[in-house]
C-alpha cells in the first residue's frame, strides 16, 4: 500500500506486512475458535443509527472528563504487553502520542518501558495495569512506584487467572522475551482483592474485565471507582458475547454509582459513538494501537486516534449530537430491536 492509510483496517493491512508473522499472530489473535473475536468486530454491524437531523451541529465537542481528567476524546489507549515487538522505542513512543492527542494512557503490567521510563517521556495522564498477584508485596511495590510516578489510577485486570489459548502462538511456537520478574506471579484466586488494595493505596481503582450484571455489582459493592467492560479483547475465554452487547447489562447494574468505560473491537469513530449510546463514558482501543505502532511509531498511534476522532465527529454532525453527552440510547437501535 504506497497511500497513507485512511482507517484502522488499512493500518492493520500495513501491519501485516512489516511485522514477524509471529508477532502479528500474537496482537491479531484470539483464543480457541476465535467465534468471540469475530463477534468482537461483527457485533457493531448489528447496531444501527436512529439519526436527528433538525439540530444545529455547527459546534461539536468530544471532550469528556475521566475520574477528573479531562481529555479530549473520549478514546483510551488500553493497556497491551510488549510494545517492543511492534516498535523500538515501545510505550515511550506510545505514551507520546497519548499525550499528543490529549487522552489517556493505561500502562500494560507487561510492559517493555519502565514506569518510570513511560512517566518521564511524556506529561500524558497515565494509568497503570496490574495483574491480580500471588504476592501482595509485589503489588504493593508496583503500586507504590505507579504512584510516586505520578500515574493516576490503578487499572486492575480481572479477567486473566490463566493465560487464554492462542492457537497460532502454540504453531507458530512464539518465543517473547521474557518479563522476568514477573514469571509464576498471577494468582488464580478468583476475588480481586480490590479491598486490600484499596488500603495500600489512595489512587482510584478501576476493574478491567466485568462483563456480567453479577460482577459489576459485587466491584462496586467493594468500592472500585470504575469499571472496564472488557473481554481482553477475545483472548481469554472464547464463547462470551462481544462486549458490546455486556456493556448495556453493566450500565444499568451499575447505575450511576461509577463510571462504566469501554473495550473490544473499537475499529471506527461509528463503534465509539455505538459504544457510548449504550451508556460507556470513554471507550479504550487495543490492537488499533499496537498497528499504528508498527506502522510508524508515535506519528502512526496519532494517526490512529485522529481517525477515530474525526470519524466520531462526523458521526455526531450526522446524528445530531454536539457533544457526547447528547449521545444517548435513542441514537441507536440493535437488530433485535429492529426485528420486533
Ligand atoms: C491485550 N490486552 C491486555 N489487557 C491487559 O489488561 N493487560 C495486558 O497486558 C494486555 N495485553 C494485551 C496484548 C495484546 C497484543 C492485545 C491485543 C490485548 C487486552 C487489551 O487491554 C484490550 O482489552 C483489548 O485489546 C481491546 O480489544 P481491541 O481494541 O484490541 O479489539
């Protein structure tokens, strides 16, 4: 492709084409059948639009405020492992575009940058990844590194007790470098141990993985400051729903007690709009990232998500909604609802 791609499929084309096999595999893939990871993208088809067209859209503002940050999209970088693979200068390179386009940064535990070599790169608003670990002193050391970094929230993945099975990393017999000090620490205990974090630290916590109305209650009900509709973007247990038909569940179990954000198969502005509908304050993107990375480093992450921003701009213009608040469930419509 000589062009400059013009959405985040045709970066993802490009991706292709410069990275490993291996390690395209690795950020393009989901787990077992990979029925979730189609369902991820396919699902945002089935929803429709329900456009207002007697509205004056000559001023559009997507800016949105997250746990008192305010950034100018309404679109997070998730956190994602190794961003080397995909680039040299890895999450420095990823943590300069974030604070380029105004938004959030969510630091991977599995990161290739230091926190402290991400913290001191860039002034983007950083929130960092941890794992649910064995070893609470591990965490605690994490934490309070996270936090004398200057990072701004504790992003707590729930969903990864085991590791998901990628079939095309076990083919393709894919050989990471290893992040040492983190090997054998992941605990499979099934509680999050939210409350003891809670009490090592003042910063808030958001849980990353709920997809049940079950779950979200019992998160809020141990005092998290948010939750993160997320199915690891189709890695770990093949068989949910895509997370865009969860996110509806989430809201309404949560109310408006905390705020509900978004992942899994963020690929255009129309998907974030849809997202936000169904009541996600922001959304994150994952694999969009990592492909612009590959592509060109920090220019190519920017030119990813000002393609979803102006896409959603034009979206908003179109649906008669200046700002995100505007957007509402009436903006939409599912083909269930569709077919009634
Ligand atoms: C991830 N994800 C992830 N999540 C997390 O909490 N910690 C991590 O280290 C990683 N690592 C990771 C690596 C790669 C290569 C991918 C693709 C994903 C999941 C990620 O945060 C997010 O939930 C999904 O990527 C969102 O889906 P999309 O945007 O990739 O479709």
């Amino acid at each position: 492709m000589e062009q400059e791609p013009v959405n985040v499929s045709e970066f993802q084309k490009l991706a292709k084409q410069i990275l490993p096999k291996m390690y395209y595999d690795f950020i393009t893939g989901g787990a077992d059948d990979e029925y979730t990871l189609r369902e991820n993208i396919e699902a945002f088809r089935r929803i429709t639009f329900r456009p207002r067209v007697l509205v004056d859209v000559s001023r559009i503002n997507l800016s949105t405020t997250i746990l008192g940050h305010k950034i100018s999209v309404p679109i997070m970088l998730a956190p994602t492992a190794r961003h080397k693979i995909a680039h040299p200068e890895g999450e420095v390179a990823t943590a300069r575009a974030a604070a380029a386009c105004n938004t959030i940064m969510v630091l991977s535990f599995t990161s290739n940058c230091t926190l402290e070599e991400v913290a001191s790169s860039c002034d983007a608003v950083r929130f960092f990844q941890l794992y649910v670990l064995k070893r609470r002193d591990v965490s605690a050391h994490l934490v309070q590194r996270a936090e004398s970094n200057g990072y701004k929230a504790i992003v707590l993945t729930a969903d990864r007790p085991r590791l998901g099975q990628r079939e095309a990393d076990i083919k393709n017999r894919l050989l990471l470098p290893k992040v040492k000090i983190y090997e054998g620490l992941i605990s499979t205990k099934s509680h999050s141990d939210i409350g003891w974090l809670k009490s090592v630290t003042n910063l808030p916590i958001l849980i990353k993985g709920v997809i049940t109305a079950e779950d979200a209650i019992k998160a809020v009900e141990v005092g998290v400051d948010g939750i993160i509709v997320s199915n690891h973007g189709a890695r770990q247990l093949d068989y949910v729903p895509a997370t865009i038909f969860a996110l509806e569940e989430v809201v309404k179990s949560v109310g408006n007690k905390v705020p509900v954000l978004f992942d899994g198969g963020i690929r255009r502005g129309t998907d974030v709009f849809k997202a936000i509908a169904l009541g996600a304050q922001a959304v994150l993107v994952g694999r969009p990232v990592l492909y612009g990375l590959a592509v060109k480093g920090e220019h190519g992450i920017r030119r990813v998500i000002e393609m979803l921003r102006d896409e959603l701009e034009l979206t908003m213009a179109l649906s008669g909604c200046c700002s995100t608040k505007e957007i509402t469930r009436s903006h939409i419509q599912t083909q269930h609802e569709r077919l009634k």
